[in-house]
C-alpha cells in the first residue's frame, strides 16, 4: 500500500493496483511557515518575517535563531506522524517554506542563481521517512513561495516591502527551479502522493492568467525529472478560483480547492462536483478546519460521500480546541503576548529567551493536550450516531459538567448554536463561546469554583439544551444530587433524565449575584438503578452557570414507593408519563386506574403502554384530540403498578400535563415572523418596531419559514406584512401544504424599500383561502429585507347564496349571549361552531332540521376577544363572521 504510486484516473485517485484511494490528511500547519493566529500574535505581527523580527529585537539574532532550530526539530516528530496513524489518517500535508530549502533573492551571491540549503530537503526527508514507517501518503505544499504568492500576508510569509511571486521574475525562477530540485529529488519515492503547486494564491490578475502561465511552467519543468507524481492545482483566491485553470493540462492532475465556514450541503460544493464531471479529473480538498465538531463530522461525511480526499487544517496550535493538539500557553507566555501588546511591562532578556523556548519544549506532543473530541468527530462521528463515553463518572460521586459524551448533535447533547457558517451566512458564529476544553457546541469557559471542580464551567446555557453522561452506578437506590450553580438572575431552571423520562422534578436555580459566584442546590431523593449507564441534565429555563453535580447515596431501600415525576404530551393523542423507577412489564396497566381531563373536562383513554425503550415512561394513548393551547392533568388512582423489586406507584391527583404541542395559528389573526415551526436560511435580530421583540432578517433567495395554520373559513382575506429595507425591494411567496403534501401557490408579493433596516411599514396584499388545517410556507424571493410580523383579516362574512337566504346575528359585540336566526332556501341538520383566535372550536352546537333556524347562545365562559362564527351543512361552511365577546 505504501509502496505505491498515486495516480489521477479518470475522476479518482488509484495506487498502482488499481484500487481506489480516499487521502484522509492532517496540515502540518506552523511548522516551517508560522502564521501569527496560530501564536497568538497576530494583532502585532502576524506574517512569520514579522515574528521572527519581534523575537529577535527582544532577545537577539543568536538566541532566535536557536529557538527556530529548537521550533523546527520539536514542532513535528515521529511521535506526531504515530500519533495520526492511529488516529485513522493515511497522509500529511506539509507545508513548507521556501527560505528553508533556498535564498530568498535578495540573498543570492550571484543574481539569478540558486542557492540549496540543507535544513528544509532534510526535514522533509525525516518526514517521510516517519510516513513511510506509518504506510502514510506525503503532499508536498509550497506554502510560502519566494516573494508570497498572496495579499494576505501571514499565509506565504508575504513581505510587502520586497516584490512578490508575481512582480518579480527571479522570484518566479526561483519558484519554478526549487519544484523541479523537489521533484529531482523525490521522484522515485513512492511516499510522496504528488507536489500542490502553489497554496492559497489571493492575487488581482486578469483572468488568472499569471497563475496559469507559472502552473504551465513549473509543470513542464517537473515532468522533464518525474514523469510518475500527481501535481496538485488550487486556484487564485484561497485555492477557489479555478478561471482560465481548465481544462487539466496534464494526465496525472488533480484539482484541490479549499472549504472553510460554508454550509455542508451538497449545493456548497456542486460547483467543484461539475470540474471533476465536466474534465474528468479527481478532487482533492487540501485544506479545511478551523470550525466545531458538528462542523467537521458534517464536512467530511459530505466529502467522502462525494468521494473527495481531505486535509484538515492545522495539526498544532497555542491554547486551541478546534485542532487534535492543544499547545500550551503559560503564565510567562501570556506575559510576553501582553508586553508585545502594549500591555505590560517588557522581560528581561533571559526571561523572554526561557520563556520562548519553553514554548519549543511546549510543542513536543508528549506535551501538548489532545483533544479526543476533535479526532472521534472527525472519524468515528462520521458514520455513527452513537454517543460514547468523554469519561465514565462514578455514581456515587461527583459529575463534571464539561465531560458529557462524546457525539453527533442530538444524542450526545444539544445546543443552540453548534458551527460557523460566516461563508454562507454572512455572521461568525462562536459554536463554543468560552473556547475551551472542547470543540462540541457546548460553551465551556475556565471558571473559579472551588467545590468539586475540574476548573471549566458549562455556560451560556439556553432553554431545551440538555448534555448526556456516561456514568457508572455502584448501587441502586436513592440517591441526593449536590448541583453547582452560578446566576446573575434568577430565572433558570433545570432537571435530570434517563432517556426521555424526567428521574427529577424541574429545580429553580436562584440568583447567586454572579456568574462566579458559586452556590449548591440539592436534588432530593433521585432513584438510580445499577443498570442506568446515561443521565442527562435538562436546561428548562435559561440564566445560570453549571460546574457538577454529586450524586451522594441516600438509601437502599427497594421497597420505597414508585412516584410520579412528570407528564408530557407526545402529539395530539399521546402522553408520556415518566416516574421515578423502572416498571415491571407485567404489571396491570388498567386505564380505569387513569384519569385525563382537558380545560376541566374529561376525555377518553384509549390504552396505557409501557414504553419499549424506556421502562420509566407509560404512554398514554387518548381517544379523543389534544391541541395545543388545552390544559391537560392527569390522574393515578390504581394499587397495580409496581416495580421489578415490588414497590408500588404512590396514586397522584391532577399533575399539570406540560403541553408540548405545535402552536397552530389561526386563520384569520396575527403571527410573530420569527415563531416558525421550521425555517432554512433564517436568522433572527432584535427589532424597534412597536412591540419589540425579534424579526427575520438576513434573508436569501430559497429561505423559507413555515407555520402550522388553521383556515377557520374559507374566503377572501387582506394580508398585512411588516417589513422593512434600507434600499432594495424584497420579495416573497405564499404556498400551503395540505396533509398529503400537495403545496398551492396562495400569493408572490413585492415589498418596498424603507429607508432602513427598522424603518417599518406595512404592505397588504387580498388572498383567497380555503378553509381547513395547513402548513404556511413563506419563501424568499427577493433578498435584502426583514419581515416582522404576518396578520390575516376575513374581508367579509361569507353567505352561500345557493343554500342560505339571510342570516342575522345579534348583538355583536355582545357580552353574555349572541342571538343567531337564518333562513334556508332548504331545510337542512346544521352544525354551528365559534372558533376562538387560536383555531379552537369553543363552542359547538347542533341546530334544528327546520328551514328556519333560531337559537341563543350563552357565551359566559369566554373570555374577552374576536371570534369566528360559522353555520354548516353536510357540504361545508355556508356562513361565517366575526364576533366580540366584551
């Protein structure tokens, strides 16, 4: 395998077997070209020329460039190449800096000339001389080319004061001289999958045609030494340009662009797909990283199941959770970071110089923390949605909130904000906000707490996040939880699950009067049996701090009572009831030892079940629809249900069933943008406008929100939207999506520009609307607006002139009782129904089989508002209007 050549064959990379071979690859970025964000020292020197001049004012040219020997020697070692061989990589991307293997020009003795340096040609052969001990591909990258290939200096070491790559002649030379000493050089080594040109060229040229011209030359000046290594090709602008770079030019090419902060959908990289379709030619994406966990297992599932080969991007950096090795910044080190910033005072120079090459010992990866997190999302996360241990924690015992599992979003835990999609979206986002400890989307900061402490808190925790902990139970029975908690409000709360069931109450978290300010909150009598392996911590209400909980042994008696925790609905004819212990499933789960009631009213139970996933939940089956703005309780009155160790379910009255269901907007009424159900593309930002609150904005072309609605009538409705624009008009369109997913074009509305992002105004459009429960899809069709708010209003009472003759409904608005009298052209059985705002039927009554039809209705147990009033026959809806209640 190792032994093998790599060739480009038709859209795949083969060894010499044949076989196909998917480049799994780690950037050995920092090692021979230093980029200042990688040190910390990009706000004062940020290009590797600027950083070596930094050191070197302070300590001296002799001392720097001992550090750049000790940086250079201990910065990648065998022990790294090991390392990523078993963390699943088969290759390396070194990048390299071309003043390690030749004279910068302005150096030369002998103008033109080229003078061969040994430090560079022997790192690089130690380098592969690890890969190949490791059966591991080697790319070589030119990462700083003589002069720099880019604008952005800190990526090829670019010295604006001295000619670049593309305004100097000798530097382009030079360049195309040292490939073909590479090439000389390694043209029998099998390690070497193939040369990568030129990286990250970010350069003004008309229609890229210096690029092209110097791929050509170095090209040609490669093959006259090594007819068998694959050139890699990137384009200009940080490797994503490809203009005038097609078609391939050579058999055994490869195209590599790069990918950071983008969306992970096919669509992100089709325009990379139609290259490799349309020239038959391999794909090879030499640099990516730089993001969250999600971020990664995303990105390289998409790429391997587009069959691209990848470099993640970089292996080492100071203080960094985004990378598998983490080097570490002491005390010292922050004191010259902060002297180099204007913000302390300047060290001695044998303090700085220790301090430095402190830094050098700081980079061996003996000494460097490693980030498992990183390395399981990047392979394992890939291909598998199980969470796995971060650490197993000891029950009883203490629990670190920062070691929950390890694994993909929405099994190892949930967070609101999990990558970046700057690229794509237009805004940073920061997945981790303290930036420490892990990559995962959970926000870890170091902390201060003093009890039970690893020195890192979980923070900015938001309502229905949640984490999940591998744990390992010594002895079933109760247990008390010691929960370290930090809040500067009072407004948090939280509790614990097996699964999906609740094992304890919701907690209230007080204000502790700072987000340091460290307190105890203990959850009592908590039931663990031996067998629980994963707990999870539950946030109900956001607003406070978590350290660790300690789970202290209570008791051990078996024979305590089963109780009620808490009740949940599931959809509209489903509750989950979650106790405290596992049920034995022989138990007799009769529903006449339940009670259900709605808004004081009690409804049908249609079964009780036990859950076959989780003994600790009992689904109640109802025969009778919930919706979403009832209140459910629900009742235990039995003696049956027991546990394996025969403890009995304590009886409960009327527990709140929490009421879970989708919010249904009724037809007409009003609707905040923002409380969609479902959206792609949408970002929320506070708003001025009368009411506050947030709106939509940032909206592309293809975004989309959806809301569930109800169409209490069918009719003619004027539509007002809210939006505003600083200078373009914005468009949308208006479909609805009935239950078997058949979508109907309702409206396609234009809006004018405002003045402003929150200068507000209000555009109505007429729609006709059919009556019935559907899914409003509203969908971007001009960009660069915001939208706050959606209101529908029923332009006039519908009469069926084919079925009614008159109908007189009186007094309206009314405070008790509504008077209804009609006459039909036909005697008919009708129904009628007053709806309230949120879609409900609150009244239902069957009228008289007469053609004259007159009735009173009390309306005493409404509350105050507009209702919808409507008469029906068999054939639907032959009347509706408004009505107010005072």
């Amino acid at each position: 395998y190792s032994q093998s050549f790599l060739r480009a064959a038709g859209q795949d990379i083969h060894n010499e077997k044949g076989e196909s071979v998917l480049l799994r690859g780690m950037g050995l970025g920092g090692w021979m070209v230093q980029e200042g964000y990688m040190l910390q020292t990009a706000s004062f020197a940020n290009p590797q020329h600027k950083i070596k001049k930094t050191i070197e004012d302070l300590i001296g040219k002799q001392s720097t460039d001992e550090f750049y020997e000790a940086w250079l020697d201990n910065h990648v070692t065998k022990a790294d190449i090991d390392s990523l061989k078993s963390w699943g990589f088969n290759s390396v991307r070194l990048p390299m800096h071309y003043n390690l293997y030749t004279l910068p020009i302005e150096d030369e003795p002998i103008k033109g000339k080229h003078t061969w340096l040994d430090k560079g040609f022997e790192l690089t052969d130690k380098l592969i001389s690890w890969c190949k001990s490791n059966e591991m591909y080697v790319i070589l990258d030119l990462h700083a080319a003589p002069g720099g290939q880019g604008r952005d200096e800190a990526i090829s070491d670019y010295d604006t004061s001295k000619p670049s790559l593309w305004e100097s002649q000798d530097n382009r030379d030079k360049t195309v001289a040292l490939w073909q000493r590479l090439a000389e050089r390694y043209a029998d080594e099998p390690i070497v999958a193939g040369y990568d040109l030129l990286n990250e060229t970010n350069w003004e040229m008309d229609n890229n045609i210096p690029l092209k011209e110097l791929y050509l030359e170095i090209t040609s000046a490669i093959r006259e030494v090594d007819q068998k290594h694959i050139i890699f090709i990137e384009g200009n602008w940080f490797a994503n340009d490809f203009t005038n770079l097609t078609p391939p030019w050579d058999d055994n090419l490869v195209y590599s662009p790069h990918k950071y902060w983008s969306y992970n959908d096919r669509e992100t990289i089709q325009w990379v797909l139609n290259i490799r379709e349309e020239f038959g030619v391999p794909l090879y994406l030499g640099e990516s990283g730089e993001n969250s966990n999600v971020w990664f297992g995303d990105a390289i599932r998409l790429l391997e199941e587009n069959k691209i080969g990848w470099a993640w991007w970089p292996m080492k950096k100071v203080e960094s959770i985004a990378g598998p090795l983490s080097i570490t910044k002491t005390t010292r080190y922050q004191n010259l970071l902060d002297y180099w910033n204007g913000n302390g005072d300047k060290p001695s120079v044998s303090n700085a110089t220790s301090t430095l090459m402190q830094l050098t010992e700081d980079l061996k990866i003996e000494n460097c923390t490693y980030q498992k997190d990183v390395i399981d999302a990047m392979f394992r996360q890939v291909y598998s949605d199980e969470a796995v241990p971060y650490n197993i924690q000891d029950i009883p015992g203490v629990v670190y909130a920062t070691d929950f599992d390890m694994g993909i979003y929405g099994v190892a835990y949930k967070d609101n904000e999990v990558a970046d999609y700057r690229v794509s979206s237009g805004n940073f986002t920061a997945w981790n906000n303290g930036w420490s400890y892990r990559n995962d989307g959970v926000d870890i900061e170091k902390g201060s707490d003093v009890i039970n402490y690893n020195g890192y808190n979980v923070g900015w925790l938001d309502k229905d996040e949640w984490m999940q902990y591998s744990v390992d139970v010594a002895e079933s029975g109760l247990y008390n939880v010691e929960v370290r908690v930090a809040a500067n409000e009072g407004n948090g709360a939280f509790h614990f699950a097996i699964g999906d069931a609740a094992i304890s109450p919701v907690t209230d978290v007080p204000n502790t009067s700072g987000w340091q300010n460290w307190e105890t909150i203990t959850v009592r009598d908590i039931y663990l049996e031996k067998e629980d392996e994963k707990i999870i911590f539950y946030v109900d209400r956001s607003g406070f701090n978590l350290s660790s909980f300690k789970f202290i042994k209570k008791a051990t008696n078996n024979q305590q009572a089963i109780s009620y925790v808490s009740a949940a609905t599931d959809n509209e004819t489903t509750i989950r009831v979650a106790i405290d212990k596992p049920l034995d499933k022989s138990s007799n789960f009769s529903i006449n030892d339940f009670m259900v009631t709605t808004n004081g009213n009690t409804i049908n139970i249609e079964s009780i079940t036990l859950d076959d996933e989780n003994a600790r939940v009992l689904i109640v089956t109802l025969s009778d629809a919930l919706s979403f703005g009832d209140e459910i309780k629900i009742s235990y009155s039995g003696s049956n249900l027991q546990s394996s160790d025969g403890s009995k379910l304590a009886t409960f009255q009327d527990q709140i069933v929490e009421n879970g269901l989708d919010v249904v907007y009724a037809i007409p009424g009003k609707f905040e943008a923002e409380d969609y159900f479902n959206e792609s593309g949408i970002q929320l930002e506070s708003t001025t406008d009368n009411g506050g609150g947030q709106n939509v904005g940032f909206l592309d072309v293809g975004d989309f929100m959806e809301y569930k609605i109800n169409i209490v009538q069918a009719g003619n409705y004027a539509v007002d939207i809210r939006t505003a624009a600083l200078e373009e008009m914005g468009g949308i369109k208006m479909e609805l999506i009935d239950d078997r997913d058949r979508v109907t074009e309702i409206g396609d509305f234009v809006f004018p520009s405002t003045g402003d992002w929150q200068s507000w105004q209000t555009s109505t459009e007429n729609i006709s609307l059919p009556t019935g429960q559907f899914i409003l899809r509203v969908t971007i069709t001009q960009p660069l607006f915001n939208i706050n708010w959606f209101s529908f209003e029923l332009l006039t009472g519908i009469i069926d002139n084919d079925r009614i003759k008159q109908v007189s409904i009186f007094p309206n608005p009314t405070e008790d009782l509504i008077n209804v009298k009609a006459e039909l052209l036909n005697p008919s059985p009708i129904s009628l129904r007053i709806w309230d705002i949120n879609g409900k039927a609150v009244i239902s009554k069957r009228l008289s089989n007469s053609q004259l039809i007159s009735k009173q209705i009390a309306l005493t147990g409404l509350a105050s508002g507009v209702y919808v009033i409507t008469l029906g026959d068999g054939q639907g809806v032959i009347y509706s209007d408004l009505v107010i209640k005072k």
